[in-house]
C-alpha cells in the first residue's frame, strides 16, 4: 500500500512518504531552514502546546513560521504526547485548537487523549470516546480556512477500539490523520503490535486521505510502515539519539564509542572520523550526530519512493525487515492481511519479480495469481493435460491440439500455457533450485487444480524432474492415479 503522493498546504507542496523533524521551539538545534536546505526536508513538525508556554500571544502576532523563521510548510502537535509522557497539560482542548488557528500552521492536530500501551479495555475506550468527542467539538470550533486539521486514531493494542476510532474519526471532516499510541511499541521493538495497530485503522480510514504514524522517524522500519500505507513520520530520534551518541543506520543503531570507521556516505561522515567526533566538543558533536541521523533518514525515505516508482517496494522491505528478528516478525504479521493489501498493489509493475525468501510466497502478486485462477479461470477442452516443472522447454512429441500444458512454478503454483505471459508469471527471477517451502506451496496449487479438473482431462502426463521435485508432484497427483503417466526428463 505504499505510495508516493503529492500534499498541497498553503506554503508549499510536499512529496510523501516524508519525514516531518521535529523542531522544540525553545531549543532549536538545526533550523527550518537548514533542515529543507541541507536534508531536504519539507515539512517540519513543531508543537503548539510547547509554543504557548514559552511565546503565548507573541506566537499569535508573528504566526508559527515567524516564530521559527521560516516560509515552508509547518505542522503542530497540540500536547498529546505530553498527556502520554506526563498524565496531562495545562490546556483546554478548545483553546489548543482556537490558539493553532491563530498561529497558523499548515496543518494542526486536535488535542487528543493517548492511549498508550499499559491501560485496560476499560481506559482504553474511555481515550477513544473523548479523543472521538474533541474531534467532532473541532470542526464546529475550527475558523482559520488556510490550516488542514489532523484527527487522530486511539485505541492502541485493542484492534476493535481502533476501528471504531479509525471509522468514526474518517466520517469527519479531516485532510489528514495520525495513528497514536505507536512511541512505547517503537521504543520496545514491539512491530507485531505495531503492524496489528496500524493495519486496524488502515482498513476503516478514508484511502484518499494522508495517515501521519506518530513518533516513528528511525530508518530502519520506515520501510515496514510505507508498505502499510503510512505517507508521514515524525520524530525527534535525530537529536535525542544524538544526545546519547547513538548513530542511526538503516540496519539499526550504533554507538559513536564502539565505531571505528563510518558505514556512510553523508557529508558528516565523509568530513570526519569517530575518533576525531568523539574528541569534538559536546555541543558540536551533538549537532553533526544530529545531522548524520538526518542525512541517513531522508537518504532512506529516498530509496523507499524509488522503490516504488520502479514497483519494487516489497522487495526493500523484504532486505530491511532482515536487519532485525523483530522487524521480520512484525513483516510476517503483515503478510495476513494479504488479501487487504492485494487491493491495492498495482496488477503490473516497470520491474520483474525477485523471489528473496519465503515471504516472497505471499506477496500480493503471489495472492492475485491464485484467487484469479480460481475465480476467473475455465481450462480448455483438450484430453491430455501436461504438467511440467518450472519454465523446462516443452517435450517435441506433444500432440499441440490435444494437449493442454501447465508449468509448475514456485511460488505461483500452476501457471497454464494461455496465461504463460501475463505479468509476472513470466517476468521474474527465483532460485536457481526452489527450496522446500516453494516446492510445498506448489505441490499444494498443483493438487488443489486437478481436484477441481481432473474429470476434464482423458490422460495426465507428468514431466518429472527429480532434481528439483523429488517425489512431491508425484504424490500430487494421486487424485488422478488411475490416468497418470510419469515421464523422467
């Protein structure tokens, strides 16, 4: 479900997927402007409740970019993740939304109530009913026609809270909406929850609109929450990491006291050593992590839009999810929503299919394959059926107008000669022998075809190659024993 789109605010478009820095607006590390100019950010993220503490009405006067001193896009949380972090603020829901219209963002986020990962059922609807109670208060109180509003989603591990949250809070009138209560998830490397939560609200949000995962900005599992449908990441990982002298990658984090030598090729890490950061002085060395963090997540929000255009997300995500035994658990998660993510994933694509492990037997191309055969697929009336493995060249001696050939080819299965071409039954790459989970699957669509049409054909033939099927298809075939001829190639 990941997508490269376009988002249109007053100050300028933006390109998602994208990752929104957050910027403390008391405590500037890296400006608005050095962020678009250096890492080519082109949204940031700042927080409303923390700007009417520190700036009150002077924020009001000047608006949010003047007070950050900048001319692009700007987006504001409202304090809910100082709700989450600290049980409350000192801010009516009414006056957060009254003071973000006057401060004019280019998005806003009502102030909801997080539910956080460590509450009963009981707690946990309660966060919803508010939250969904302040949204529909928000579009009554909203004024400011130049700012689109964020309505978020609560719920966090109790799926059916949040697909009430994520359907009623879509029947609103929001551009935008954000997945809560991920942070404790990320923080605790828990991407089954993870993807279970942002799977329920995925399924019952508005597709058209935009979905912002909140407190998610480490590249190592952007890919994951892309494949999932989320367009917008915020974080402060980028300075806080730094802080702790922690060195973001796409595979995970380092420890600046543990490296050698830098695996990267940002401008931070091209200019220097770790021997020669380490020895730098604190404030300085906070800011150049600060920027390496940065370099590395946008670099990685990069490769994952390419991964896209040429369509071949699954396979990134396939290579990123392998850089952590928990990451791989929340991908497996996500493969049983198949079927739900197959409605979205374009019939064809600029590039070949690459078989990179068993998930690869699920991807949503795999899924389509079977379900079409078995919905929209009538076999030909000819007496012989030839069943051949993989993409062998087809034996001289069959009679062409009474044979009807299908190839068995992991991971699709049962591929008949007429749909020998449609994509990408032929446009893909796979192991030069198939391992033992591509044989089970195919040996299971080859069975599952001649129960369905086994009375049709007068004499099965089987092209057995023992290299590489053993005696699978064999016993495959058994339902047809009586009409089977086996034949060595």
């Amino acid at each position: 479900m990941g997508r490269v789109g376009k988002l249109t605010t007053t100050h300028g478009e933006v390109t998602t997927p994208t990752l929104m820095p957050v910027i403390n607006p008391s405590d500037v590390i890296l400006t608005p402007a050095e962020m678009r100019q250096e890492f080519g950010a082109e949204l940031v993220i700042t927080n409303a409740y923390l700007t009417l503490r520190h700036f009150g009405e002077e924020a009001a006067k000047l608006k949010i970019h003047g007070i950050l001193n900048y001319d692009g896009p700007v987006m504001t949380d409202s304090g809910g993740y100082q709700i989450l972090r600290y049980g409350g603020v000192e801010v009516s829901p009414e006056e957060i939304v009254r003071y973000q219209d006057a401060i004019a963002p280019d998005i806003a986020t009502i102030l909801d109530v997080p539910t956080g990962i460590h509450v009963t059922k009981k707690r946990a609807a309660e966060t919803v009913r508010v939250t969904l109670e302040r949204a529909r208060q928000a579009v009554k109180l909203r004024s400011n026609p130049d700012v689109m509003w964020c309505g978020p989603v609560q719920g966090g591990l109790f799926s059916d809270l949040v697909e009430e949250s994520a359907r009623e809070t879509g029947k609103l009138d929001y551009q935008l909406h954000a997945i809560g209560s991920p942070v404790e998830l990320l923080e605790g490397y828990r991407y089954v929850e993870l993807v279970d939560l942002v799977m329920a609200a995925k399924q019952n949000l508005p597709l058209q609109r935009p979905v912002h995962l909140f407190g998610a900005g480490h590249p190592m599992m952007l890919a994951l929450a892309v494949v999932m449908g989320c367009d917008l990441f915020d974080s402060a990982a980028y300075v806080l990491y730094a802080r702790d002298e922690r060195y973001l990658t796409s595979e995970g984090t380092l420890h600046l006291e543990e490296l050698s030598c830098f695996p990267c090729e940002c401008p931070v890490c091209v200019s220097t050593s770790p021997e020669k950061l380490r020895g730098t002085p604190d404030e300085e060395r906070v800011k150049l992590l600060a920027k390496h963090n940065l370099h590395v997540t946008f670099g990685e929000l990069r490769r994952i839009r390419q991964a896209i255009v040429e369509g071949r997300l699954w396979e990134h995500v396939q290579f990123r999810c392998r850089a952590h035994p928990r990451l791989l658990e929340g991908f497996r998660e996500l493969l049983k929503y198949g079927d739900f993510i197959e409605r979205f994933d374009p019939v064809t694509k600029p590039s070949a299919f690459y078989y990179s492990g068993e998930e690869s037997g699920r991807r949503p191309e795999v899924l389509r394959h079977a379900r079409r055969l078995e919905d929209r697929y009538e076999p030909p009336t000819r007496p012989i059926l030839a069943i051949m493995p993989a993409l062998e060249r087809e034996p001289q001696e069959l009679e062409q107008e009474r044979t009807h050939l299908v190839r068995i080819v992991p991971p699709f299965g049962v591929i008949p000669e007429e749909l020998d071409e449609v994509y990408p039954l032929r446009q893909f790459q796979e192991l030069g022998e198939p391992d033992p989970e591509q044989i089970r699957t195919a040996a299971e669509a080859l069975s599952r075809y001649l129960q369905r049409y086994r009375e049709r054909y007068e004499q099965v033939l089987l092209f057995n190659d023992k290299r590489k099927w053993g005696n699978l298809l064999v016993k495959t075939c058994t339902p047809v024993k009586e009409k089977l001829k086996v034949i060595q190639l």
